[in-house]
C-alpha cells in the first residue's frame, strides 16, 4: 500500500531559507521521494524547519511563551492578549490551554518526520545513495528526534515513544501508551550516541552550515546526563567537547547574537533565522521589543517579570547586561530618545528597525557556554569545587568583565559552588529558554520556593511538569493523566 505523506503535514515544509535550503517541487508519496542521495537530503532539510518555521513555532516563540512564561524572569506582556499565554504566565493553566497542545503536537509532528527519515533512508538502494552520506542523514534525523524527545520527556514526563512512521489505521497501531521517562531517556541517549558519529562542525560548508554535527551530539548528550544526575558521564561528555578544541567562547558577548557571527566557534547547534526569506525571521525579536518607540513597531509581548529581580542581579560592569536587555533607543521616525523599563534585546536586529519580526539573528539550542558550566557543575556534584571546576565557570565570568568566582569566592562549599552556576546560568541565558529547565531539574521544593519568593504565588509542586493536553487525551484512549493534574 502507498503511504500517502503529504509535505505539509508531515515534512517537506523546504520553503527558502539562508541555510538548509531546498525547495519543494511538488507532493509526493514517500516511496518516490526517497530514491536517491539528493532527495534524502533534501527531506532530511525538511525536518529541521521544525525548529523554526514561521509563526509560532518550537524556537521561533512556542517554548517562550508555552513554556518560559511559567519562570520567575517572565511574564505575559501588556500585547500579550491570548488568555493561554496570560494563564501560563500566572500559573493557572489547565490541560487544555492550547500551547501545552501545540508544544505536544508540533513536537511529535517533528519525531514523525524524524522517524520517516531514518526509516525510509535506511531502504535506498545502494547504487542511489552514497553509504558515508546514508550514514550522515540518518543520524542527523536521529540527533533532531533526540532534541524533540528530550524537550517532551522534561515538559510531560512519560510520554509515547514512537520510533517508526505511522503506516496502519487500526487502532492497536494509532493508539500508544505512555512509556516510563527511563524508556525515553534511554532512546534519547542511544539516538545521541549514534549521532556522535556525524562530521565535526568545520566540514560543514556552504548550505550544510547549521546542520547536527558531532559536537552537538555530544553537547546535548552531556546536557542529558546533567538532567539524569550522571554527573561521571556528564563531566566525561562535556570534558570531551571541550578537548576537541573545537570550539570556544567570543572573546565579545554580542557576538553571540550577531548576525555576521553566526555560526561561529561557540554555536554549537542554533535555529537558523533570515529575515525577507520565505518568512523566516526570528519572531522573539518583535515580541520582546519596545512598542513605546515610534518606528520600532514592537510587539512587546514576552516580558521581564521585575519582581524576579534578574536585571537587577547583574552587576553594572557585566558586559552581558546591555547585549540582554535595552532601557533607551533612538526612533528612526524622529530622532527622538526614548527611555522605557528594560525589554529582552538579544535577538534585536537593528538591520529591520521597523520590522522586527524579520530578524536574521539565530536562536542557540546550545552553545559552548553551556558546555563550560555543564562540566563546572557536574565536577562540584563529583567532587565539590575544584580549580578545574572554578576554571570553567570563571571563563564566562572573565567574558562578561566580571570578577572571577575564583578570587571573590574561592573556599565555596558544594552547595555554594552549585548555587553560584545557577547564578551564571541564569544571567547568561537569558531569553534562550533555559530558565524553567533549570528550575524544574532541582525539584518542586526549589521551583515552588523561587516562584513564590517572585511573587507568582499559585506556584505548586506540580509545575514542575505539564499536562498532557486534554486533546490528546480526548484522541488517545490509551493515554493516561499526570496524577498531579488529575
């Protein structure tokens, strides 16, 4: 029987962008599509517009908003109008506010295209495919379905673990249980240390840029350790991306986010934005921006939450505060300043003043940044605090013009060196959706504590995890609900 995949639903969404770019030349049938080396990548470029595609999607806002709102950094802005987001913002949402749905749904369409991928890949005939670059492909669908996974497993818990393209109607076929979150780890991690064996970063070129790499296999792969408590594997895994010397961190903060830096030295893995094309600008751009500046055209929708005190907790010499934040700008209209309380600004591209949701600035999954502090936390859970740990943690602190944690603080207990990452984490991510996974991987009590000492009061133990969507429920016999949330 013909499997009827339509590209839409499934994955050959390949509209024109800066980086992976290919163009979709009709609907097609999966067995016509898969049948040699340039339709493989070709659909396999498809699956990472699931990342990013226009509107709300995974990184271009969905996690922000479905997500992050639900931390003591942010809050519903004042065009913040959908009572969804403004729920989660207040920590009043249920199982059927629609972004819990979306962040389900568009997560699993995303695995689906995955799982189709490394099936259907796997079946070319050798004569149409070359085995080095069969090879690449599958694990670069591999390592996206991983990504996917661990974002559920974090936000739902257990979850159904789908691991090849759904061909059948019948109901035993359509309908899975839930899988424990130890089955879903495991997957996670096995599907990472097949996609260890994709090329370096550096033997990307051209289109390739931005593609899974070896590098950000083993990053992410040393990030689900940490999340696991494995802090032997996590410190082995991070200790081994930052041996490759591969990578690096920007001797200046701004680079990060710039947009003639992109794909440099620390970006591991990012979502690939640009502006003008087929609409693939970064749209946490135009949500955070001001709309008090005649010109800028700012949604202001994603906010910082003041009573969480985070602009406040950078010192005023930390290079990091005036590349995370803006308090001033000139209008383009009339030349007139304007003074406003501090708006998120990483993602600001001052290429499209008036059109902020056409920014070209890329969003980063993870960068070396994250690598450092994962091994400086993971060696303190070890060993307490040691000069190698104090190392890692005082690179990003010597970045940002700060003190060395080394010189101010250098007898730290573990309890106080582990505080201390939190800290760095925290103001160097900001608006990069780290927050609520920091919070909620150190336990309800911590999460409840930190919500409420901000002022978001209805903060519970069950936070810590999100429904599984009423509508999912309502379609999936088989589905069960978190008990907190029964």
């Amino acid at each position: 029987m013909k499997k009827f995949i339509s590209i839409i639903a499934t994955l050959f969404f390949l509209s024109a962008c800066s980086k992976l770019d290919e163009e979709p030349k009709s609907y097609l049938v999966t067995e016509q599509f898969y049948r040699n080396g340039q339709e493989a990548t070709a659909a396999v470029t498809g699956t990472y517009r699931k990342l990013y595609e226009s509107g709300q999607s995974l990184y271009n806002s969905l996690i922000q908003i479905g997500v992050e709102m639900a931390t003591d950094d942010y809050e519903a802005g004042p065009r913040a109008r959908n009572p969804h987001v403004r729920a989660i913002s207040s920590l009043t949402h249920d199982a059927s506010n629609d972004r819990m749905e979306q962040l389900w749904k568009q997560s699993f369409d995303a695995i689906n295209a995955s799982n189709i991928a490394v099936d259907h890949i796997a079946q070319i005939p050798d004569g149409n495919i070359d085995a080095t670059l069969r090879s690449r492909l599958i694990n670069e669908a591999k390592f996206l379905r991983a990504l996917h996974y661990f974002n559920l497993v974090r936000w739902f818990g257990p979850l159904p673990l789908v691991l090849h393209e759904t061909t059948s109607t019948k109901s035993e076929d359509l309908y899975v249980a839930k899988s424990s979150e130890d089955a879903v780890y495991a997957q996670i991690i096995q599907d990472l240390t097949d996609a260890e064996n994709l090329p370096g970063w550096k033997q990307y070129s051209g289109s390739d840029v931005g593609r899974a790499s070896s590098g950000a296999a083993k990053s992410l792969l040393a990030k689900v350790y940490l999340t696991r408590r494995q802090w032997q594997l996590a410190a082995d895994k991070s200790k081994e991306v930052i041996q490759s010397g591969e990578y690096g961190l920007f001797e200046n903060f701004a680079d990060v986010f710039n947009v003639s830096t992109k794909n440099g030295k620390e970006h591991i893995f990012s979502a690939q934005f640009q502006g003008n094309i087929g609409y693939q600008g970064n749209s946490l751009a135009s949500r955070s921006a001001a709309n008090e500046v005649p010109g800028i055209n700012g949604d202001y929708a994603d906010a910082l939450h003041k009573a969480g005190r985070l602009y406040e907790s950078f010192s005023a010499t930390d290079k990091r505060k005036d590349v995370t934040f803006v308090s001033q700008l000139t209008s383009p209209v009339n030349g007139q300043s304007f003074t406003f309380d501090p708006h998120f600004n990483k993602y600001y591209d001052p290429a499209v003043v008036g059109n902020q949701g056409q920014s070209s600035k890329n969003f980063p999954i993870i960068r070396y940044a994250e690598v450092l502090l994962i091994y400086a936390e993971a060696l303190n859970e070890l060993n307490g605090p040691s000069a190698e740990a104090y190392a890692a943690i005082d690179g990003l602190r010597s970045r940002a013009g700060i003190e060395k944690l080394q010189d101010i603080a250098p007898s730290l207990t573990t309890d106080g060196f582990r505080d201390s990452v939190f800290q760095e984490r925290r103001k160097e991510f900001v608006y990069e959706h780290q927050r609520w996974f920091d919070l909620v991987r150190r336990g309800a009590d911590y999460y409840v504590t930190t919500l409420k000492a901000a002022g978001k009061t209805l903060a519970a133990p069950k936070h810590i995890h999100f429904p599984t969507p009423q509508r999912e429920l309502n379609l999936n016999p088989k589905l069960t609900q978190l008990p907190d949330w029964q």
